[in-house]
C-alpha cells in the first residue's frame, strides 16, 4: 500500500497525482498503460502527418502518397515487413498494384527480392483473400475497400510487445482506405489520358482524310476541267478543219480567179498605151493584193490545219498562238501583267479574236515591222491593247470605225467594226490612242467579273462549260501604265 500524501499548508488540499496525470497511482500497471497509450498516438499523429504531406504532392502521382501510406503503416505497427497491395481484377488499370516495405525502410515494388512468406502474403493478397491462419507470425491485415467492395489489403508483419488495439486497426484503415482512393483516382485519370489520346488520334485521322478528300476532289475537278477542254478542243478541231476546207475549195479559188482576171484586164491595159496607164497602176496594186491575199489564206489554212495543244485553255495562251500566226510578217510579242482570271470559253475567244483582228489591220494596212500585245489583269478591268510602229493614225481609224458602223452587208471590210462588237458584247468597248512605238495603240477594255449576255457563244453553245468559278484576283492597281496616254 502506498503511503499517503504529505500534509500541506493549513487550508490548502494537498496536491491529488491522480487529478494531474489521470492515471490513479496506486498501481503501477496504470501508468504503463498510459506510456504505451501516448506512444500509439503519437504514432498515429506521425502517420496522419507523413499522409497529409504526401496528399499536397498531387505532380507525383499516385506513388508518392502510397510510398507514404506503406512506411506510415510500418512505422505505426513497428513492422519488420509492410505490404500495400491490389487483389487481381480491381482498379486494372491502376499502377503500382503493389508496394512493400523491407526491414531497411526501402521501398520496393518487384516482388523478385522479397522473403518467401511476404510473397506468400502477397499472392494471399492477390488471390483476393481476406485473412490467412495465423500460425506463419504476427501479421495484421486491414482490408483496403472503396464503395463497400474490397479491392486488396494493408498487411504488416508487426513487432510490437501486445496485439495491435483497436485504435491502431481504424489508424490502418485510414492509411488503406486512403491508398484506395488514390489508386481509384489514377486509374480514372489513366482512363482520362487515354480517351484523350485516342480522341486525338481520331481527330488526326479525320483532319488527314479530310485533307485527303480534299486533294482527290480537286484532282477530281482538275480532270474534269481537263475533259472539258479536251472535249472543246475537239469540237474545236473539226471546225478548224471544216473552215479550212472551205478557204481552200472556195475562197482560195475565188481570190486566184481573181488575179487572174486582174492579170488579164493588166494586158488589155497594157494594150491602150499611156491612156491605161493609171488603171495598169491600179491593176498592179490590186494584182498585189490578190497575191498577197492568197498567202494570207495559205497561212490561216496551214495554221488551221496544224493540232494544238490539249493545254491551250487561257486568254493568255490563246493571245500566244494569235501572235505565232503573224509571225511571218510582224516581230510580235506578247506580255501579261497581273494575275491571270479565268474567264468563260467564248469570253476568251471572243477576246483572240478582237486581238487576232486587230493584228491582221496592222499587218495588212499600217505598214509595221513590229506590234505588242499586251494583257493586263486588274481587279475590276482586263486590259487588251495592241501598239504597232507603223504608219496608223488613231484619228483617222476612229473615223473609219464611224463609217463602219453605218455601213451594210455590201461586202467591205469591217475589221474595225467586227473588233468593237466583239468587246461591247462582253460590257466593255475600244478606244485609239497613238502607240510609244510611234504606231497606233487599240485599247479593248472589258470590265471584270464579267455580266452574262443573251447572245450565245459559239462554245457555250456545243458544250458545257465549266462555269462561274472566277477568281476575284487582280493585278497591282498602283503599277503605272506603260501606255502614254
């Protein structure tokens, strides 16, 4: 029996160790109790502070917090081995599926290094069972659940002096219940990353077949385009062929009577003495004429006669083979400016033409040795001009076009008149200015885009053609003209 407590001053209560400590001093085991109490829950403090320190490390992943929960757990159960462990079949695609402690405090998840009965509690763990028989050594399970399921186990080989109490049971079932919870959120996340990979692996095969359909549609059209034109340019064949028939059976042949009638009147002529000789002056220039007219119909029919390129399709390209034809007379040469804008077949033709026409005036009666053709693309206008150096006066061709537009089917030329309605009908119209070349200058302008017309086109007219996709490119507006004005 202890002996009782030593008086104190008078009116004061002696001091009651039981009231300081809680722990009744009369016998010794309480206070064992109270030492060993006080360990396991500063044990238990620990735990919860290494697993609030792991909870902040989020860019870990889920292996930091685990690693964490293994060596709380070791620590609190003083256990020379401690596994964390998933049983097979849950969370599948949650790493690591499992963690274990060693006496050295090193953490390890090959389960090649580990002692034979941790792997026997291992495979225990795996095969999804709850508790083993106790006969291989102090071994604590707890149960790591999530949703009311068990999903594996928190198992520890402890060392400490009595049986684990319940405090230290619900202390592990915190550390395994928050291991479970992680692990379920990296499995998610995992799941998460791959959707997202797989998402963008699909959105990267639709952008390439898009990409891939969008090239086969425009191969597509291109060989549209190109059967169209060869379909032109055969419809286009056999009219040349056909016209150059017909200059040979026929306007050849009455261009040569003709000269012979010319060359026989010439010798009747010759035959008045000096009285016929202004008319033999006359007969000569139009012997002249004639002869040079045949050669002029000898090269249209060899030219019509020659095939063309499947890829003539432009104005441009167009202009190139009008300039070939004048080529034996006139030192030709054609430049383009600005961005070419694809126009419909007859526009184009319509404008070879007016181009081809206005080459032949200059060749035939401006007495030039050179012309430039010249094509510019701007954003609301083309520009189709051609300059000579000859002998052209642009006042007196203004009055001639006047004439022309007066006159009736009498058979003269209409060269002039034939190249004005070729443009008006496209909206635009023609003007001459004196050439830098000394010459005369035509200027056909015709607004872009162009307006249809009621008039039917001669290519319109046999096929279709490909339509309204214009480009709205143009030239540069600022470029000053290299036309005097």
């Amino acid at each position: 029996m202890a002996p009782g407590p030593a008086p104190g001053p008078p009116g004061h209560a002696a001091p009651d160790l039981a009231t300081l400590t809680g722990v009744r001093s009369g016998k010794r085991s309480y206070y064992r109790a109270y030492v060993r109490s006080d360990e396991r829950m500063q044990r238990a403090v620990r735990a919860m502070d290494s697993i609030s320190r792991a909870l902040v490390r989020t860019v870990e992943g889920p292996r930091g917090l685990l690693e964490e929960v293994a060596r709380a757990a070791a620590a609190h159960l003083d256990a020379s081995w401690t596994i964390l462990a998933l049983s097979d079949g849950h969370l599948r695609g949650a790493r690591p599926r499992f963690l274990a402690v060693g006496p050295d405090g090193v953490v390890t998840d090959d389960d090649a290094g580990l002692a034979p009965l941790v792997r026997r509690e291992l495979g225990a763990i795996r095969a999804g069972h709850a508790t083993r028989s106790d006969d291989d050594g102090p071994w604590v399970r707890v149960p790591m659940t999530l949703e009311g399921r068990q999903i594996g186990s928190l198992v520890g080989l402890h060392g400490l002096d009595a049986a684990p109490e319940p405090g230290d049971l619900s202390v592990l079932r915190i550390l395994a219940n928050q291991a479970a919870v992680s692990l379920h959120t990296s499995e998610q996340y995992q799941a998460g990353v791959a959707l997202h990979r797989r998402a963008q692996r699909l959105y990267d095969e639709a952008t390439a077949q898009a990409r891939d359909l969008e090239q086969r549609t425009q191969e597509l059209r291109q060989a549209e385009q190109r059967l169209v034109l060869a379909h032109q340019r055969e419809l286009i064949d056999t009219e040349r062929h056909r016209i150059a028939r017909e200059l040979h059976d026929s306007v050849t042949q009455y261009v040569l009577s003709a000269g012979m009638a010319v060359e026989v009147a010439r010798g009747e002529a010759e035959e008045l003495g000096a009285d016929g000789t202004t008319i033999l002056e006359r007969l000569g220039t139009a012997k002249q004429l004639s002869q040079d007219a045949v050669e002029q119909l000898r090269r249209a029919i060899y030219a019509l006669h020659q095939s063309h390129r499947d890829t003539v399709s432009t104005l441009p390209e167009l202009l190139h083979e009008v300039a070939e034809h004048h080529r034996p007379q006139l030192q030709v040469q054609v430049r383009v400016e600005g961005d070419v804008v694809p126009l419909t077949t007859d526009a184009d033709h319509e404008i070879a033409r007016a181009v081809g026409e206005a080459l032949f005036n200059v060749a035939t009666h401006a007495r030039a040795t050179r012309a430039v053709v010249r094509l510019r693309y701007r954003a609301d206008e083309l520009l189709a001009a051609v300059a000579d150096d000859g002998h052209g006066d642009p006042v007196e061709l203004s009055r001639l076009l006047r004439l022309e537009r007066g006159r009736s089917a009498d058979g003269r030329h209409r060269g002039l008149a034939n190249i004005e309605t070729r443009i008006v009908d496209l909206g635009g119209g023609i003007v001459f200015r004196r050439a830098r070349l000394g010459g005369v200058r035509v200027e056909m302008r015709i607004p872009l885009p162009l307006t249809p017309t009621d008039r039917p086109g001669v290519i319109s007219g046999l096929v279709g053609t490909p339509g309204d996709d214009r480009d709205d490119r143009s030239g540069d507006d600022t470029q000053e003209d290299p036309w005097p004005r």
